[in-house]
C-alpha cells in the first residue's frame, strides 16, 4: 500500500474540508477514497464537487465497498464509538474526530474492542498534538525544565459563538444529540492538551452554567478545579459568550514557569535557583531588592518563542501521521485509546456540577449516565410539551 483511503463520514464543514484536503494532496500518504452522508443535498453537492469520487449514504456500505482502507468520523459526537467499533470489525482502520465520545462508559467499550483488534489501526484527531508550540510545552516539561508543576491555570473563552449557530441544527447544544455544550463541542482539544502536557488528575470541582448567555439546553460557561496527584492544582475556564475572548495557559513549576498567550505565543522562564531553595536561602531584605524596581536577570532566564497559526497544516499532518502507522508502523501521535481522557475529563466537570460537590477520578460511570439520562429524558419531555402548545 503506497497511500492510505480513506472514507470520509459525514460531508458537513469538517467532513468537506478533510475532503479537500485530500483531493488537493495535502495529505502526503493519503487519498480520498469516498465520501457518505444520509443527506441528499450533501450528496449533490458532493458529486458536483467530486464526481470521480464515489459516494454511499450508508456508512456500512461504504466500508464493505473495498474503496476505502480508512473512515475518518465527522458527525455527532455520540456516534463515534458505534462506527468506529463497525469500522475495526471490518478490518477497518479507523480515525475519529474528537470527543472520542459522550461518556466515558461507551469509549471504554470502543477502547476495549479496539484492543481485541491490534492489527488494525486506531486514531483520534488531537490535531492540536501536531502544533509546534504545544510539543515545545510538552518537552519542556517532561525534560524537567521547570521542575514539578505546582499549579496550572488555563482560560480559553475564545469560543464566541452567537445564538444562530445554535438554532442551525436541533441536535447541537442538546443533552442527547450532542451530549454538552462548549466542553464537549468547542474545549475538547485544550482538554486533551491541558492532560496530554500535565497529566490527569485525581479530584475535579466545578460550577457549569447551563444556557447561561444562550438560550441551549447544555452548558455555555465552565469553571472548574482540579487536583493533581502530587497536591498541584490547576483551574479550567471556557465559555461561548465573551466575544473579546482571552485564551492563556500558565503551568507553575518548582524551578520555573510557561506562559502562553493566544496559542501563538510561549514565554519560558527558567529559574536559576528553584524556588524551595530560594525560600531557604533568602530573607526580606532579598525580597526588597528583587521586586523593588531591580533587574529579574540574576532570578530567572527567559526563552520567548513565537509560532504562526497552524489551522489546517495540523489536521494534515495527523491524516498523514494515521496513514504513515497504518503503511510504515509510524507511531501515532493520537492513539485512539487516549480519547478516554479528554471525554473523563468533560465528564467530571460535568458530574461535580450535576452533583453539587468535589468528584474524584475515575468517575462513577454508572452515575454519571444516569445523570446525563435524566437531562436526555427532561429534554425530550419539554421538547413534547412544545409541540403541544
């Protein structure tokens, strides 16, 4: 196999723009193989556009078709277990967009299939993996640089998005067509890199607010603490309503700290004594000198490092990284079986707001499907009594 196939599900935004990323040979080791959607103007438009590319309106079909090696997901959130499970039955290779799911209880069971079926191959799209800036955070932490983290603070409210875009589909921003809002729409990437560079942690507290600035069933504004193994904190915010919108992630360590800003942007800052021995070292009149107008150069060196908007190129280089696994045995820099972190994450934050109190990892999954049931239920009711009204 020189290229890899791959069989595209769902021709909405993503769906086309994976499209034309692989018909322009974006994708080195990738081609389009075919496109599927059950809706009859995505098929018009897809022959149109591709009309040497075949098309199915059935996902299964397509993949008993033998024109494609590979299926990359792009429909709602809740189907990507299912049809990444039928995928790998079939000998499939399948790559997922993000969330690997809804709940943690059906990514589990796709997780434990997938691993029943090692020879075939299992991805998830974290393009912001592939972001050059993203992987220096990630090195410079593993290498120890700024020591043991401390305290992680990320806010992410760059997410505006106006009521029309939630009136243009009925399944978006619903407890059962799309199960949550900003954090398993919009936040899922800043929640796999926010784990992926610092780790899970062990207790998550949050407060959600649920159609707060938006007339939607799920949640629109996030708060929520977490608590590391070593006793570290770390505090999450993301919402859709700030149109001014600040997305700032700083990670404290002992000897040292990173600061981004706007992902584009990283400040390094290496301390050149670890701050215990500082502590140790100093009295007050070395605080005087230090934060009375002198010079921070005998404190700290700092590294600032700043990289261009990466959209698109990211979702290329996973495409290829996937294809390159499959042909060469590349490892993967987004095994599918990761997706569960992301999705225990969003999990949580929701469960501890549901709850009213501090949840600890991993979650009750039994508990929070039946919390997120009684929402799907609730939903459906009120939708009902609108249609009587």
């Amino acid at each position: 196999m020189e290229k890899l196939r791959y069989g595209i599900i769902g021709f909405g935004a993503q769906g086309g723009a994976y499209a034309s990323f692989l018909s322009a040979g974006k994708v080195a080791k990738g081609t389009l193989g075919a496109i599927c959607d059950t809706d009859p103007l995505k098929k018009a438009a897809a022959n149109e556009k591709y009309p040497d590319v075949p098309f199915f309106d059935n996902y299964i079909e397509m993949m008993e078709s033998g024109k494609v090696d590979a299926i990359i997901t792009c429909v709602p959130h809740y189907l990507h277990p299912e049809m990444g499970i039928e995928a790998l039955k079939r000998d499939i290779h399948a790559l997922l967009e993000k969330p690997a799911g809804v709940y943690t209880k059906q990514v589990r069971e796709l997780n434990e299939f997938a691993q029943s079926k090692p020879e075939v191959s299992f991805g998830i799209m974290f393009n912001q993996r592939m972001n050059p800036l993203y992987q220096k955070i990630k090195e410079v932490v593993e290498n120890g640089d700024i020591g043991d983290i401390r305290r992680t603070n990320w806010i992410i409210t760059t997410w505006w998005r106006p009521q029309g875009y939630y009136n243009q589909s009925a399944w978006r921003a619903t407890w059962g067509g799309e199960g949550g809002g900003v954090l398993v729409n919009q936040a899922p990437h800043q929640l796999d890199l926010w784990q992926w560079i610092c780790g899970m942690p062990v207790k998550v507290y949050s407060k959600c607010k649920f159609g707060f600035r938006r007339d939607i069933a799920t949640e629109d504004e996030v708060t929520a603490m977490v608590e590391y193994e070593n006793g570290a904190t770390g505090v999450f915010v993301t919402c859709t309503h700030d149109i001014l919108g600040t997305d700032r992630l700083e990670i404290l360590g002992e000897k040292g700290k990173i600061i981004v800003e706007g992902s584009k942007k990283i400040i390094i800052r290496r301390l050149k004594t670890s701050e215990r021995e500082m502590s140790e070292s100093m009295d007050m009149s070395d605080v005087m000198r230090i934060f009375m107008g002198n010079s921070m150069d005998d404190v700290y060196d700092e590294e600032v490092i700043e990289i261009p908007d990466q959209w698109g190129t990211q979702h290329c280089l996973v495409m290829d990284n996937f294809a390159d696994h499959v042909i060469n045995g590349t490892p993967l820099v987004a095994s599918g079986q990761e997706g569960i972190k992301g999705v225990t994450l969003a999990n949580a934050i929701h469960l501890s707001t549901w709850l009213g109190k501090e949840v600890e990892l991993p979650i009750d999954e039994e508990l929070f499907l039946n919390e997120l049931n009684k929402r799907v239920e609730e939903e459906k009711l009120a939708d009902q009594g609108k249609n009587f009204a």
